[in-house]
C-alpha cells in the first residue's frame, strides 16, 4: 500500500537514500531540509525514476516551520502516514573545548526538533486512527566515547523520547528507532574542533553505505500494521 512520508533531513546522506529508498518502493514523499537546492535535485531523481515527491525548505529547530511542514503534507494528500525524524547534526568535541555555541545547536536539532515533529504529527496520527515515528538516532544512543558526550546525550535524549512516545501511545500508532552505526554522509563535516576532527579520521575509517539504514527504514515501514518494528542497530562488521 502507497503511503505518504515526509522526511526530514532529507537533502543528504541517510535522509536523502531514505527518500530515492521509499519513493522507489511506491510512497509519495514530502522532502524537508534546509537545502532546497539539494532537496530539489533529490526530488528531480526520483521523478525521474518514476517516483512521487514534493519539497519544502525546513529547519527543525522552528517549531512553526514544522507545524507548517505537516499540515502543507495533510493538505495536499489528505494525511500523513509516516514521519521520518532524520535531521541531525554531530560537531564533536572535547567537553574543555566548551563550544557551547555547537552543544545548543546539537540539542536544538536532535533534541528539540525531534519533539517539534512529535508535536506536528501526532495529533495527525490520533485524529486520522494512525500512523508511524521513525527516529534516525545513532549507536551514541548506546554508548559514549570521548568527544561525544554532547552528541551521545542527545541521541540517548532520542532513543527516550521516542520509547516513552512508544508506550503512550495508542496501538495504532507505531515507533521505530534506527540507530546508525558508522554511516556515509556529511555529519562528520560539522566537526570544527581539531581534536575530533583528527579521531574521525581513525573512528571513520569502516563505513556503511547510508542505502543500508534506507533499508532498515523500509523494513519497518513495510511492516503490516500489527507489527511494530520498535528498535533497530545497524553498523558496520568491523565495528567493535
């Protein structure tokens, strides 16, 4: 069954083979991100291989912004049958570094803006009797190492969210989170702090394509309603 899905984030890495992944299976997918250019050239691809998509610009961290990203999807398709909470951002650093300026960023995107989507789309989900959360947190999630304890608190902030999200709502409404191992794709890009720019370099050095956490994705969206896909790790075989 063709679902319409919006995804945030969705102007690169894994948001972005989320959306070529879902459009190719048949979904319509509305495109959030700050990049319209680069929203724009995903959703030329997937025209172009035969798929459905519509773009609109999105920063998270507006709570307004988000509001308006869910209704213009309701009103244009008459519902909303999955959100993809993907975007995310990972300047790392040392805590005596005290960018305090790039720990608010990461909190107002991974934290705040995951729950600007929750606010958004849930009364959606409970007024039209369903639908489906997807979190794209990460392994820091499970585990914290040196110069991510930042990043790794607003993923564990994620996975919380996203589990108490779970178990307050209706058995209707389904969610699933995705938790990356290393993943192709520009968050490392972020990173100004020189220290943890260097230990990427080593902590990079094994990857998973991002197609791969697309198709996780898929997995649990292709579920039939009864099953609830509530958690997934995925990462690369060599790394420990």
């Amino acid at each position: 069954m063709s679902k319409v899905i919006a995804v945030t984030g969705a102007s690169s890495g894994i948001g972005e083979a989320t959306a070529l992944r879902l459009a190719a299976d048949g979904h319509h997918v509305v495109l959030g991100a700050r990049r319209e250019d680069r929203l724009a050239a995903v959703a030329e691809k997937i025209r172009a291989e035969g798929g459905s998509a519509d773009v609109r610009r999105l920063d998270v961290t507006d709570r307004q912004a988000v509001a308006a990203f869910v209704e213009a999807a309701v009103a244009a398709h008459g519902r909303l049958d999955v959100l993809v909470g993907n975007a995310g951002v990972m300047p790392l650093s040392r805590l005596d570094a005290l960018l305090v300026d790039e720990w608010d960023r990461m909190i107002d995107v991974n934290v705040k803006g995951l729950l600007h989507g929750i606010a958004a789309a849930l009364p959606v989900f409970q007024r039209q009797g369903g639908g489906h959360f997807v979190t794209v947190a990460s392994i820091a999630a499970h585990q914290v190492s040196p110069t991510a304890a930042v990043y790794a608190a607003t993923k564990h902030a994620a996975w919380a969210i996203s589990e108490g999200l779970r178990q307050e709502s209706d058995p209707s409404i389904r969610v699933t989170t995705i938790s990356p191992g290393v993943t192709e794709s520009e968050l490392a890009d972020s990173i100004t702090d020189p220290v943890a720019k260097d230990a990427m370099v080593t902590y990079r050095a094994h990857t998973i394509p991002a197609g791969a956490i697309a198709d996780a994705i898929a997995y649990a969206v292709a579920q039939p309603d009864g099953v609830d896909v509530n958690e997934m790790i995925i990462r690369p075989t060599r790394q420990r």
